[in-house]
C-alpha cells in the first residue's frame, strides 16, 4: 500500500476524502494559485459564498478593468455583481474541468450561491438557479441553496431540471434527512421527464465549527465542571450522526431504484471547517471526519495547517455513532435544547451571508463611485 507519511492532505485524499477549498478571487485565478493547489495540494473542488466573495472585491484590484468596463455600459450594482461572481466561477470551472473529467463528474465542482436574501422563496430560488447555470453554462458547476424549509422546494424543482446542486447551510439531522429526500424527489422527477441522471450531481453542505460555537457557549453558561467536560464534542457528534443517515438513505430500496438508473447520490459535504476557538487543535475537523465518500472544504489556513502537520485516524466512523449519541444526550440532560441550536445557527447563517451579499453590493456601488470620480 502506498504511503504519504510526508504528504498529509495526499493521505487524506487516499482515505477517500475530496479536498475543496472554501475561497475563490481573482488573485487566486490568475496567480496560478489555484492551478498550484490542485497540481500540489490535492485540491479537487472550489466552494464559494457571499463572504468569500465580498472579501475577494473589498481586497482585490484585478476587479477595477472589469468594474469600469461595466460601469461605463451603464450596468447597475446588481447586474455587476452577477457578471463578476459567474465570471470568476466561470473561470474557477474551467481551470478545474480537467479533474472533473478524470473522476466522471465526481469532483473539479465549483459551487456558487443564489442570493441569499431569496432563501425564504422558493420560486425566485429556482429562477436565479436557472440563471446562474445558464450563465457560467460549465458542466462542473454547482448551484448552491441554502437548506431552509422553502428551499426543500427549491432544491427538487432544480434537480428536477437537471442541474447540479450544492444544498448549503445544513445544521440539523431531521433537516437533513429532508435534504436527502429532497434531493431524491428531484432525481425521481428527473427521471420520470427523461433527462440524464448521470449528469446530476449534488452536495450536502453539512456545518460543523458553527456548532460548537453556539453549544460551547452555553455549555459555558451552565458553568459546572460537567458542563464543561462536553464542550467541543456537539459538532463532530453532529456531523457523525449525519454520515450515519447518509448510509441508511444509501441502503434504502428507493436509493436502490434510482442508483439503477445511473443516478449519483447525494455526498455529504463538511463545511464550516476552519476552527474558530484557539483551544482546539486547528484541524480537529479535518482530520476527525475522515470518512470515505465525502467532501471536506477547507479556507485556506485550514488547509495550509493540514498539510503542515495534519493526520488521518484510523478509526473508522461507524464506531463513534454510539458516542456521539451520548454526547446528544449528554446535552439534553443539561438542558440543552438540540432543536433551538440548529433553529438558531439556521437564521444566523442566513442572516451573515444575506448580509455579506448585501457588503458586496456596497463595495460595488463603493467602487462605482471612486470609478465615476476618477473619469
């Protein structure tokens, strides 16, 4: 067997675990940094959000071309934000179709999301769905929709129509199991209007530090030393407990119908992977959820920080199901209410990108302006 003792994200990528990597700008396309960190760090895949976005236009300069290009054609802030997001993503999915070629589709994804402040509509989720696709029009594209009660439509309505999907900001287990029917519903009316299953994809994005952000926290409110021996285990657990449903979907007679067809299931994807409390150990949810078949995107100092000194585990995760269990209940003896943490993570992960959205459109407008001044 071959060994990477010297390679940890190469060990990671034999284990069975697709690197992404959680970042996405300009500088990045054409530096060559991406191309670098596919050809040496393993990356096979690219995720994107608002945030990333806004960052990469509030400290990049390779935008102002374009911006000015665009300002002087008159294009509002709206229609700039969409020519310059799909055109990075546009990019990004070229730069990564030779990957997506050599794994059948499997990997060389680049995600890229609706707008956020549609998540509670799912009509004019599935509209910008269908425009963004149509935009970038690469194969290895995926349209990221959050997981909220209205976007559960959504996510079928745009499987339905063939196109592949990232379903984003998943944080409860009894929403995700509605994710994963969701996302079978639209294969099955995929199927039944005759489109190709095989060139369907999708990802689950399952949010792992966020977790243990807002559990720590209130575990700190209760104070006891009891309390405290729980904290930094309610995300993993979490996430365990997701990849056990995963296998029961994946065994189920109606995943057995539909892989008949040619049909791709749903990966579980962790997301939410940099850690955010300097206690832990900066790749704890990395290297602890290392389970074959799933995607692990990571920013960039994650990443960094894994091939420094990252490690597989040889544990395999079916054995932690029985404990992470007992951390959940662990939990609710404290008076911990699980339904009330993924609500809340829920609202806020909406609200944090809708407001990143909202960022990236005053940055726009911000250098529309200084481009109107300097004409």
């Amino acid at each position: 067997m071959t060994t990477h003792h010297n390679d940890p994200l190469a060990e990671l990528s034999a284990a069975g675990v697709s690197i992404w990597l959680d970042d996405l700008s300009r500088e990045l396309l054409e530096s060559g940094d991406l191309a670098a960190l596919i050809a040496d760090k393993h990356v096979v895949g690219i995720t994107t959000n608002p945030t990333i976005f806004a960052s990469a236009l509030a400290h990049g300069d390779r935008y102002e071309p374009q911006l000015r290009k665009l300002a002087e054609a008159g294009s509002s802030v709206e229609d700039i934000v969409f020519a310059l997001t799909t055109d990075d993503v546009r990019a990004a999915c070229q730069v990564l179709r030779p990957v997506y070629d050599r794994t059948d589709g499997v990997d060389g994804r680049v995600s890229l999301e609706v707008d956020p402040g549609l998540a509670h509509d799912a009509s004019a989720t599935v509209d910008r769905a269908r425009e963004l696709w149509a935009a970038v029009a690469e194969p290895n594209l995926l349209i990221k929709i959050p997981a909220t009660a209205e976007g559960l439509a959504a996510i079928t309505a745009v499987i339905g129509d063939g196109i592949s999907v990232n379903v984003t900001l998943v944080f409860s287990l009894d929403r995700y199991r509605e994710v994963l029917d969701a996302y079978l519903t639209g294969l099955e009316k995929a199927d039944l209007e005759g489109r190709d299953l095989t060139a369907i994809h999708s990802v689950a994005s399952f949010f792992v530090s966020r977790v243990d952000t807002r559990v720590d926290a209130l575990l700190d409110t209760i104070g006891t030393a009891r309390a405290q021996a729980v904290k930094g285990k309610a995300a993993l657990a979490n996430a365990r407990l997701a990849n056990r449903i995963h296998e029961e979907v994946s065994a189920s007679a109606r995943w057995d119908r539909l892989s008949g067809t040619g049909a791709w299931l749903q990966r579980p994807l962790w997301a939410s992977t940099g850690v955010k409390n300097p206690d832990y150990p900066d790749t704890v949810y990395v290297s602890e959820l290392v389970i074959p078949g799933t995607v692990n995107t990571m920013p960039g100092s994650t990443l960094a920080a894994f091939a420094d000194h990252g490690a597989v585990p040889a544990t395999r995760v079916q054995d932690t199901y029985a404990a992470a269990t007992d951390v959940f209940d662990e939990l609710a003896r404290l008076g911990i209410d699980y339904h009330d943490v993924v609500a809340t993570l829920e609202r806020e992960g909406v609200r944090k990108f809708t407001d990143s959205w909202d960022e990236l459109g005053k940055t726009v407008g911000d250098q529309l302006n200084q481009v109107a001044a300097g004409c």
